[in-house]
C-alpha cells in the first residue's frame, strides 16, 4: 500500500504548519510593503491580525448566538453553515464544531501536534497557542492553564479540553456574561475577545455597563 506524506499524522493532520507558513509569507510581504512605505510599524500588524482583525469574525458570530436563540441552535448543531451564513468561511474553517460554555462545563481548545486554528473566525493564531508548553499542558493540567490565564473555576465545573485537527477546528462559545441586558449584538461583539473564543478566558463585561 502506498501513502502519501498526508497520512504522517495519526489524527488527519494534513501539513497544517507548512499552509501556514503559506499565509505567513503573505503577511509578511503586506507588512515589508506597507513599513517600506513607513505606513505601519510591523509588530503592531501582526498583533493586529492575531487580536483584533480575525477575532472580530467570531466575536459576532458569538453576539447572534447570545441574541438569537435559533441561531445559536444552529451554531450548535452545524456550526460550519452557521459560521457561514454570516459570511466567514474558507481555509482552515471548513469544519466548524461550536461548543458552549456554560456555568457547569467549560470547553478549551487546543492543537496537540501542531497549530490548527480556525482562521476565518480567529484569525492568525497566537504565538503561545503554538507553543510546546501550551500544545501539552493544556491536556495534562487544563486548570492550571486555566489559572496561568487567570481563569479560575470551581471545582464542579467540568473541563473539556477539544484538540483540533486539520478536519475538525473548535470555536468556543463563551457564557454571556450577566448584566449588560441592554447591550445590542453590535455592542457585545466588542466584548468577546479571541482568548474567550479559544476557552481560556471569560468574557467579562466592561466597568461601566458592570456598574450600570
Ligand atoms: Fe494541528
């Protein structure tokens, strides 16, 4: 029998790390164009793309599902034709499986062999994301990340650590913070950070509408 070199990986990883070097490349050639042209300083644009260009994708898929009962419905039962009626889809996000947090289980993502990531709603994943320590401790003492995170949860809530793969990539749906009733989807995609979307943080409400 003869297999190609995608069979490498046991659990379907496909090379995930070679595409995205591919999308680096890309990156980098914006970033050396718009430096050269002194238009951006080239640390600020990737934080950017990691923090606030992809992640508002899934920010606002996030938003509907805490507004729309229905839509969070479908999030959940076919997260990929969710994701896509609002227009994200694409490379690295064929696959969508949404898991929702809730106040007795709380979901984490991770890539155990390498970075698989989804992109069209988060964006490029962040270095730690990558790294070796978080790839095995996030298995192994999810709580203790957790709390490296400064997330700190009770003891009867259950953790469910979710290993993405080229086929499969995760998209944590956080709990909608309490409080905050008013707030429209538009202002609640502003409070959903990539972190809480990857299940290491919670979305917290801003100072004001806490307050309010
Ligand atoms: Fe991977």
């Amino acid at each position: 029998m003869s297999e190609g070199r995608g069979n490498e990986h046991g659990h379907g990883h496909d090379h995930d790390q070679d595409r995205l070097s591919d999308t680096e490349l890309r990156v980098r050639a914006l970033e050396s164009l718009l430096v050269d042209k002194g238009m951006v300083d080239p640390a600020a644009l990737v934080e950017t793309y990691e923090t606030k260009v992809g992640p508002r994708n899934g920010a606002r898929v996030v938003a509907r599902a805490w507004t729309d009962p229905d839509y969070k419905d479908w999030l959940l039962r076919d997260g990929s034709a969710a994701i896509a009626d609002l227009g994200y889809h694409g490379r690295q996000g064929e696959n969508m499986y949404v898991v929702e947090n809730t106040a007795e289980v709380h979901n984490l993502v991770v890539c155990t062999l390498c970075s698989c990531y989804p992109w069209p709603v988060l964006g490029l994943p962040p270095v730690w994301y990558k790294s070796a320590p978080y790839r095995s401790r996030a298995v192994i003492d999810p709580r203790g990340v957790l709390r490296e995170f400064g997330t700190e949860l009770a003891d009867d809530v259950e953790v469910r650590v979710w290993d993405s793969t080229a086929e499969l990539r995760y998209l944590v749906l956080p709990e909608r913070p309490a409080g905050g009733e008013h707030m429209t989807a538009e202002e609640l995609a502003t409070i959903v950070t990539r972190n809480s979307m990857i299940g290491v943080e919670k979305v917290a409400l801003p100072a004001r509408e806490a307050a309010a």
